[in-house]
C-alpha cells in the first residue's frame, strides 16, 4: 500500500458522517504453560502501543489486506480469522494536521512465526505482553476493553481460527506483492 493514498479514498458513510475504514490484526498465542499473550507494536510517529492495521487494498479483501499489514509492520504470519473478532473507534490525524473519525475491523491472528527481519522494524518495536498488560498498554479505549473481555474467556482466542482457518505462509503473502 502506497503510503501517499487520500484518506478520501476510505471514507465509509455512516450515519450521515464521513469515516474512515480500516483494517486491522490482533496478533496473539498461547506459551506451552498455557498462558495467552498478544503481540502489540508501536506507533511510528508518538510511539504508543498499537496492533498493525492500515488502509484496505483495492483488489483484495479485507482479510488480506490485513495479513499484510501484521507481515510489514510486525513481521508475523499465522493463522487469521476469517471475520473481523472486533471493531473500534479512534481520531485520525491526518498528513495535513486534520483529524477524522476512522473504524477499525479487527482480524484475530494465531501467530505462528516472527521474522527477524521485516520491513517496518527500525521503524517500529514489537513486544508479548499478557492480556492484562496488553489492555493496559493500548492507547485505543474500545480496542482495551476488548482485550479485557479475553481476560477472562482466553478461550475465546482459539476459536477466533478455528472456523474456516487461513493459513497465510509466506508463499501467500508473496503472491499478494511482497
């Protein structure tokens, strides 16, 4: 995704208001003493702990639009549900200074691989945290209450792949341009 596209090119109408649409992974595992962690990234301009997510690609569905944000911007690839497992809401702010309201639909990810190398990685950390720490590191209020929500039913995060699983290897994620 070419950096220099319009946020116009993604305003959704809803309600009579202009949003912005985008795409998202929550990029998550289970360590071998069963303990769920979710990997977050951070911001490239203010540093704030973040999940990949960016503008939807023309041609591709959502879900693929996705998968390749989490493989530039994180580095990861696994298995990705195949529906969106939440949405949220934030503020943003634009190249030109202006903010607009802007949707996220959330992909849940099974990671089952992390690259050394990848191409947004001096521009951005990565780091596991627990769920409880996940939610209290996010910036995005409705995005932390979701994480919340899996606090308490971490169970939940396996059955975000389990129905229809995409497995995204790298000889997929070649064939969409990498």
């Amino acid at each position: 995704m070419s950096y220099s596209t319009k946020a116009s090119d993604h305003a959704l109408t809803v309600s009579g208001m202009d949003e912005l649409q985008q795409v998202g992974v929550l990029p998550w595992r289970i360590r071998r003493d069963g303990e769920p962690k979710v990997l977050l990234i951070t911001s490239r301009r203010r540093g704030r702990w973040i999940v990949p997510k960016g503008w939807p690609m023309k041609g591709y569905s959502p879900l693929v639009a996705a998968s390749r944000e989490a493989f530039e911007e994180a580095g990861i690839i696994g298995d990705i549900s195949p529906m969106p497992v939440t949405t949220y809401h934030y503020m943003k702010v634009l190249d030109d200074g202006s903010q607009a309201p802007c949707r996220v639909a959330v992909f849940g990810m099974n990671v089952r691989g992390t690259l050394t190398h990848w191409r947004e990685k001096g521009q951005r950390q990565r780091r596991w945290f627990p769920l409880k720490a996940a939610a209290d590191r996010l910036d995005d209020v409705e995005l932390a209450a979701f994480v919340r929500t899996l606090d308490t039913t971490p169970e939940r995060l396996a059955s975000f792949s389990r129905s229809h699983r995409q497995d995204l290897s790298s000889n997929t994620l070649h064939t969409i341009g990498n």
